[in-house]
C-alpha cells in the first residue's frame, strides 16, 4: 500500500509495521494517517509494546488507545500537508527511523567499578613483593620488577640487563650512578609503576632540600633519560608555569 491510498483510510485506522523483537520483547509501530485533530489533518506514529517473545499478542480491540502497553506519547506527529511538502516522500513512500532502548534493572542499578590496577601495581612497588631487582640509588636501596619495567620503560629494563650484577638469588643488583637522586628514581618508579605522579619529596630522605621547581627539572630529565614521553610531557607543561611549581601542583 502505498502513501497516496492510505490518505483514503478512517481517522482511527492504522497501518502496522511488521512486528520488531528488541533484548526479547514484541514491539509495532502504528501509522495512522488520516488522524484530525483541530480541523487538520495530521499524521502520527505510536510504539506500541506487544509483550514477551514472538509470540506476544497485542490485547484490546481496534482502537490504539486499547493496546497493552502502548507508549503514550507518539514517536512523531506532523501535519499531512508538511509532510507531503518535505520532500521525503518518493516513490509514493517514504522510511520511517525508530531507535528502542530497553535498560534492565541490572543496567539501571549497578555500577561500573572504578579502575583499580594502578594502585594494585602501586602496592606492589611499595612492598617489594616479588622483586627481583635492587636499584643503589645515592646509597638507597629501592626494589622493583623486571616484567613491569620491561612493558613501560623497555631503556631502564635495558639497563637493568646491561649494567646489573646477578646475585645467588637471581635478583639483579643495577647502581644507579649520574647523580641520580633516591627521591626523584622513587617518583620515576611510581610513574612506571601507576602512570599517575606522586607529591614529590622535597627533602630526598632526610637529605638537603630540593627546590620544587629544581625537582621537577631532575624527574624531567630522568623521564628523558629512559623514554618515558608521557612523564617528560607532565614535566614539561609543569615547567612552563612562570611561578615555581609547589607542591600541590605536583600531585595528579
């Protein structure tokens, strides 16, 4: 049937659509188009839920307003004559586009978790669990994991393997020299370890303290040093800031 033979049909007739299944419920759309209302002609569609399954029936009689479940409010409503002036009927026909979103009551009530990994892979750097390398960093000792510097940071992982020293219990002893200090490898590490900055310590374990800015330029060269462009980037928008950084701009 096309559109020029449905202008003929009553005010309550209807057309069907042929009947959609959408996450395992019966759904028509209705298309009455003779339907008057204040002395014109208007065109209306109407969702209307048929129940559970293929084999859902619609209950009531002929009337729309009898459907079980039928939406109340009208997908689309438009004047006849607009729509026939559109210029989107072709062929005596035109398409019609209907998006249906069922949410279950587990969609609704529930949550996604937030992310977590990083403060687990943070919790093990801070533990020393399972290392199998000590870093000599200015006399301090500083555990970590070869398969973790390996995946982020594969010129540390390098030089774990270069300039290590195997010990008995096949952990590998690297000392860190070029005047690398405890504090800045310590901020370096949780980045590889969590992708997150740490406040950075500026007093380096006891030591002489490190102006703020002063660290931030050491952990910058440092991500430099071992191709760690995401840190080197944080460090460098930090250092574009015309007043030293302080140590609240230091934590992500």
């Amino acid at each position: 049937m096309g559109y020029s033979a449905t202008k003929a049909m009553a005010k309550h007739e209807h057309v069907s659509s042929k009947r959609l299944t959408v996450a395992g419920y019966a759904w028509e759309i209705h298309y009455t188009p003779g339907h008057d209302a204040h002395w014109h002609y208007w065109v209306a569609f109407k969702l209307v839920f048929l129940g559970v399954g293929e084999q859902a029936q619609r209950a009531g009689g002929d009337d729309d307003d009898n459907d079980a479940g039928a939406v109340k409010a009208s997908l689309s409503c438009c004047l006849r004559r607009e729509l026939e002036a559109s210029g989107f009927i072709t062929g005596d026909s035109f398409a019609v586009r209907c998006t249906i979103t069922v949410l279950s009551k587990n969609t609704i009530n529930s949550a996604e978790p937030s992310p977590d990994l990083h403060l687990q892979l943070g919790e093990l750097l801070r533990s020393g669990r399972f290392a199998d390398v000590e870093f000599i960093v200015s006399g301090v000792s500083i555990a970590a994991h070869r398969c973790v510097l390996a995946a982020r940071s594969p010129s540390l992982a390098a030089a774990v393997l270069k300039g290590g020293t195997r010990k008995k219990d096949g952990s590998v002893r690297v000392e860190v020299k070029d005047d690398m200090r405890a504090g800045v490898f310590r901020a370096l590490l949780h980045f590889i370890y969590t992708d997150t900055l740490m406040e950075l310590d500026w007093r380096e374990d006891g030591s002489d303290p490190l102006l703020p800015r002063t660290m931030v330029m050491s952990l910058n060269e440092a991500a430099g040093r071992y191709g760690l462009e995401r840190l080197k980037q944080i460090c460098e928008n930090m250092l574009g800031f015309d007043d030293a950084c302080s140590a609240d701009c230091a934590v992500m």
